[in-house]
C-alpha cells in the first residue's frame, strides 16, 4: 500500500506543479487500485471512481465560469482561461480545479490509451468528437458493446468532470461565455452545457445567480419554454446577459496551414484593451445572425420585466 500511496502523490504533485504526470505513476496505480475492469465501460466506470475519490473538483473563487463554443476564430475557453488568470479577480472554472488540470494532462490522456487502446474507435474523432469525451453520437453515455447482443452504458468523460465540476462549486454567482448554437460539434446532440451542467447548477444550493440572474428564474423560463426549445430559450437569455463580461475584450490570432492542406487557428493574445491587428470578440460573435435574436431577446425582457439583470 506504501508504494500505492507514492504512486498517487506523485501523480497529485506532478498536477499541482503544472508537470506532466508519468507512465510509470499511471501503471502502478491502474495496479493497485485495480482499475482494468471486464471491459471497458467497467474500466471507465473504475477510472471516474478513482478520479472523483482522489482529485479535488471544488472551487471557492467568488465567480465560476461556464462555457461552449466558438466565435469562428477563438474557442471560448480561451476568453475563460484569460479572465482567470487575472489576479485582480476572484474568478475560476474546471480547468482551475485540481481535476480539471488532471483532465488536461498529456500523461492522463496516455494512460487513457493505454487502458482503452484496444477500442480504438472511442479515441476516433468522426464529426469533430470522441466517443470517450462526448458520448456516443454526442449523448453524453459511452454505449460499449458487451457482446451477445447486449450494450453497456458509461458517463462519457466531459460530463463525468462537467459533473462533477459544477457539484464542487461553492461560488454563489455563475458566469457564463457563450458563442454559437447548443448542439454538439456532430450537429447531432447537445453540448455538455445543456447535457449535464444545467441542471446541476440547478441542484447545486450554493449557486444562487447565472449572470446576475436569480436562478430560479432561470429554472422558471426553462420550465415555461415550448417543448423541444428549452435550452435555446435558456442560452439565449443567458448569452443576452453576459454581454457586460465579454463587450471588452479583443484578441490576435494567426492561420497556418498544414502539409495535409488544413488550416489551423492559433490565438496569441486575449486582452480587454485594443490589441494591434485585434478582434473585438463581441463584434464578431454580433456579425453573426443567430446572436441579432439574443440582442432582440434581452430588449423583450428588459421592456416587460421578466428577467431582472444586476
């Protein structure tokens, strides 16, 4: 048990030092915790229970972020990630957690591999997601085939950390950057957002407000919503009332294009002063058509009162 424990200490100090973890590390804690299951829906099963008993996903800063999509140009993480690292905010989302840097790590991500690598397919990117991280078909549920005709279901692996992510928050205020439509990159499911992390925010007691609206009134809108539109009703109220967060904020970025002829977007810099050569993030999200029906939204609930932004 003595080796176990170092094993799992070097891993936690590798996280919290900002270092790749280790293969050897990996090995010898898939040994001793016994994480290869059956099959790999057992071993998934296995590898969230050990994460969510070992790694911290609670976050304390006076304002957790939440998140999806893109302006064409930058992935709004990267506006998250920016406003962060400010230190003259009290702010934080699942990359600032103990779990979520797990989650982002190269040596995580090789041992995934190594456990799961014989079902190759759950890596396969085909429409822009894994199966691992978004689900089959974007459904949030890994469906692995058990044989015999038969199907076993795991929580894929950006809601099992969305999850619990969302449950660790202590924060009262939620804040949100949102850009583009609720759909997974598939155009199939729903992102992870409308998946799992909504209706966590719901039950989690500490969460009081979503951009400075109360909560409840959030649920109630949902609630209210036609059928089938709940969550383009709910996003597109809360993209309305982000508007204040993000109106500032520009950025570079430069396209290369690889060997195979794609085309890759880099971002170099995310600042709240004009950058030389900038993009006004608010300014490209606005040129886009789907974000006029958000402006025309947050005039309807200023004018009758529905929604009271602080």
């Amino acid at each position: 048990m003595v080796m176990n424990m170092e094993a799992l200490e070097r891993i936690k100090e590798a996280i919290n030092s900002g270092n790749t973890t280790k293969p050897n590390d990996w090995a010898e804690v898939a040994r001793n915790y016994n994480l290869s299951g059956s099959d790999n829906a057992e071993t998934i099963k296995n590898i969230e229970r050990f994460i969510a008993d070992n790694f911290s996903f609670e976050t304390t800063a006076e304002n957790a972020y939440v998140y999806f999509g893109s302006d064409g140009n930058i992935n709004m993480w990267q506006c998250v990630d920016f406003i962060c690292k400010d230190p003259t905010q009290s702010s934080g989302y699942i990359s600032s957690t103990q779990a979520g840097i797990l989650f982002n790590d190269d040596g995580f991500y090789a041992f995934l591999d190594d456990a799961l690598g014989k079902d190759a397919y759950l890596f396969e990117k085909i429409n822009g997601i894994s199966a691992l991280y978004e689900g089959t078909d974007a459904s949030g549920k890994v469906i692995i085939d058990a044989g015999n005709n038969e199907t076993k279901e795991v929580q894929a692996l950006n809601d099992f950390f969305s999850e619990n992510y969302i449950k660790g928050i202590k924060s009262k205020n939620i804040k949100t950057i949102f850009s583009g439509d609720i759909l997974a990159r598939n155009n199939k499911g729903l992102n992870a957002f409308c998946r799992t992390e909504l209706e966590q925010i719901f039950l989690n007691d500490s969460i009081e407000n979503i951009n400075g609206i109360e909560k409840s009134l959030i649920q109630k809108l949902k609630e209210a919503a036609p059928k089938g539109e709940e969550y383009d009703y709910v996003t597109n109220v809360l993209k309305a009332s982000q508007i204040s967060e993000i109106k500032d904020l520009h950025y570079t970025f430069e396209i290369t294009v690889e060997a195979t002829g794609a085309t890759e977007i880099k971002v170099l810099e995310v600042s709240k002063n004009e950058l030389q050569n900038g993009t006004k993030l608010i300014d490209h999200m606005i040129a886009n058509d789907k974000l006029r029906m958000v402006f025309a939204l947050l005039k309807l609930f200023k004018c009758d009162g529905m929604l009271h932004v602080r």
